[in-house]
C-alpha cells in the first residue's frame, strides 16, 4: 500500500513507551480493558483545550472509519457513526479503529515532521498507518499484561478482535 505521508521513524518499543506512557498518566497501567471511548471524548478534550472528538455522518466520511485532521493548531478525531455505535457497544474491531485515531492524534496530528512522501520505498517505521496500527495494539493489548495469554482470552479481556489479539501476540512471541 503506497501512502502519502513519512512520519518521523518510530519502532515499535518507542510506540509501546508512549501507550504505557498514557495508561500510567490515565492510572490504567494495570488494566487490560481500555476504555478508549472515554479517552477520545473526555481525557484529551481536559488535556488538549484545541482538541475535539466529533461523531460523523457516512456521507461525510464515506469508506473512512475515521479520520483525524488537523487545521492551524486545532486537531479533531473523526469516527463514522457506524463505527462509533459498535465501538460503543464494545465491538472489538472498532474500538481498534478509534485507538488507532488516538495513535494518529499522539503520533502524528501536532508533529511539523510529517511530510509528503513522493514514491519509494517507505519502511513500515515511517509510515503514519504502520505507526498508529502499532499504538492501536500496544494501547490495548499491553504486553506487560498480556504475555502468556490466549488470542482467545486476549480478546475477551482487552475488547479486541480475534485477529487484532493474533496480530499483537505474535511480535510478543517473537521477544519484539
């Protein structure tokens, strides 16, 4: 997939620090379930007075689950309603997404690093998606709580989808 912007490089240790990072600030480094919902809407409207969290209509957003934008120096995250109705219903895969917008607004939506990436080869420590996929699952599926669980258990216990649970395991598996 070709995308049109290069991030400043990030691994996914560094990603890992920010969403223990946050949980900690949150007092939640302890808890498996994440309440995502309630960071997006509440904690970083407290934290970020030129933040805003909007519920969008389809036809605004169309195919995208979400978007976070940016205009001057204020950041708005995005979710398509649908998406916000089953994130709210504890719907393991759009909580994922509305994590992931929560990456793109940590990572990326106040960075003057982010620029236009013309062709080439962009490895998957620059590329913003890579990068906000890689907090999505650091967020939710936390390491230091995880290790030794099941896909199954993982997705009962942090509200994630089965394949998200598999996706985060395997580089913990591997000692990454």
């Amino acid at each position: 997939m070709m995308h049109a912007f290069r991030a400043l490089p990030m691994k996914r240790a560094e990603i890992r620090v920010v969403a223990h990072n946050l949980r900690r600030s949150l007092g939640l480094e302890g808890r498996l379930w994440f309440p995502v919902l309630q960071l997006v809407e509440h904690a970083f409207p407290r934290l970020d007075k030129k933040y805003h969290f909007e519920v969008a209509e389809y036809d605004e957003l169309g195919d995208s689950h979400g978007l976070t934008e940016r205009d001057g120096d204020s950041v708005c995250i995005k979710i398509r309603e649908d998406i916000y109705d089953r994130a709210y219903a504890d719907e393991g895969r759009d909580r994922g997404t509305v994590a992931h917008e929560a990456g793109h607004y940590l990572l990326h939506a106040r960075s003057p690093a982010l620029h236009r990436h013309f062709g080439g080869e962009l490895k998957s420590y620059e590329d913003p998606e890579w990068q906000a996929k890689a907090f999505q699952g650091e967020l939710l599926v936390p390491k230091h709580l995880v290790v030794g669980m099941s896909a199954v258990d993982v997705t009962r216990e942090c509200g994630v989808s089965y394949d998200a649970a598999e996706y985060q395991l395997k580089p913990y598996a591997a000692g990454k």
